[in-house]
C-alpha cells in the first residue's frame, strides 16, 4: 500500500522543472511515509518475502517506464562500502539506526589519484536527502546495530547502460582505479551475495518480530 502510493506519487512528479525541483519533490513525498514508520514495516516485509523467495536483488521497485528503481541496503556494524560515483540522480533515506555518508574530492593531479574526504554526513533515522551527480562518496555504518536506508534512484534511459550507472573504485597498488563489479569472479560473487542476503533477512526479521 505504502509502497505502492510511493511509487504513484514519484510517477506523478512533473520531471520538466529539472532534477533540482524533481528530487526535492521526491524527498517531500517521502518525508511523512518515513515518519509514519508504515513505509518501514511495508519494506521490511517486502525484504523478507524477496529472501523467502530466493531472490537476491537489492531493489524491491523497477520502473522502467518513469526510469527509477528503490532499493534497499543493510550495513552491518563497521561496514563501509567503496567509493562510488553515480551518474544518475537519487534520493535516499535511514528507515533504520544511523548512516554516515563520506563525500569526497576526486584528485586528479595527485600521482595516486588520491580522494580527499570533503565532507562527513551522519544521518539519523528518518533523515532523507539526495545525490545529484556528480558526487563521489561511500557509505557506511559507524554504531554497533544494523542500519538500513532506502534509496530511490534514476535509471539511465537506455537498458544497456544502466550497468554503468554506477562507477566504482577500489585502490590498486596504492591508488584508486575503476572496478566493475560485475567483473568479480562468479563464486566471490554469489559468496558475498549470498552473506548480504543472510544479514538483510535476519535484520528484517528481527525487526518485524520487535515490531521496530
Ligand atoms: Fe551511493
């Protein structure tokens, strides 16, 4: 219900204004369904079904018409991801515990392509803000509980580039270079696939079960 009012609202956001007044709008959406805590449990219950079925996907919504999906990631205590560009818009929300966003200054001069951090957002539950890219950052999780956020993210028109959607980076003989995960031999994959899953389902679980 709540998921499904999300996405009819998102759909019925007029896009002409620009990307600016398109996210700000998709964040008023979501505002009151975070903080009624129904967008929560609505979630939660969709993670739980997704695992229960075997499905390994981080997203719970593709739109390929209106071009966004919603997704939604667990970070373990400690937990950073790498660092990332997106070259679509997004926004993203806590629906659970606390999320640091590290944003970073690509330097292109440095000899080790070094990143400087440029900036530290802790966001509290229920916070909600947006990526307009270019934006190179990492997410994270610095408390001891699991966090959860859900991001709602723009789809690059055509199919075969949303692969490229995201460019990520890992560091190589001291400095950062592009890395596709998609790259990373099948086993590795499905090993950390498979272990994401495993936490995103007990999470869920949990949560639903303290009704929290
Ligand atoms: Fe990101």
């Amino acid at each position: 219900m709540n998921i499904a009012s999300l996405r009819l609202s998102i759909n019925g956001v007029d896009r002409s204004r620009g990307i600016e007044a398109f996210t700000t709008d998709v964040r008023t959406i979501l505002r009151p369904l975070f903080l009624g805590g129904r967008l929560k449990r609505e979630v939660l219950e969709q993670v739980v079904a997704n695992c229960e079925a075997g499905n390994m996907d981080d997203h719970i919504v593709v739109d390929e018409q209106n071009l966004y999906k919603i997704s939604v990631f667990f970070w373990p205590p400690g937990f950073y991801n790498a660092p990332h560009v997106h070259k679509t818009w997004a926004v993203a929300g806590v629906l659970h515990n606390v999320v640091t966003i590290k944003t970073y200054d690509m330097n292109h001069f440095s000899r080790k392509n070094e990143f400087v951090l440029n900036n530290t957002f802790v966001a509290t539950e229920n916070r909600i803000g947006r990526v307009i890219p270019p934006c190179l950052h990492r997410v994270g999780n610095d408390t001891a509980g699991a966090s959860i956020s859900l991001h709602v993210v723009g789809l690059s028109e055509l199919a075969e580039e949303r692969a490229s959607d995201t460019v990520w980076y890992r560091k190589e003989g001291g400095r950062f270079v592009e890395f596709e995960p998609r790259d990373i031999p099948a086993p590795e994959f499905y090993a950390i696939k498979e272990k994401q899953v495993r936490y995103r389902y007990l999470v869920a679980e949990e949560l639903l079960r303290r009704g929290s």
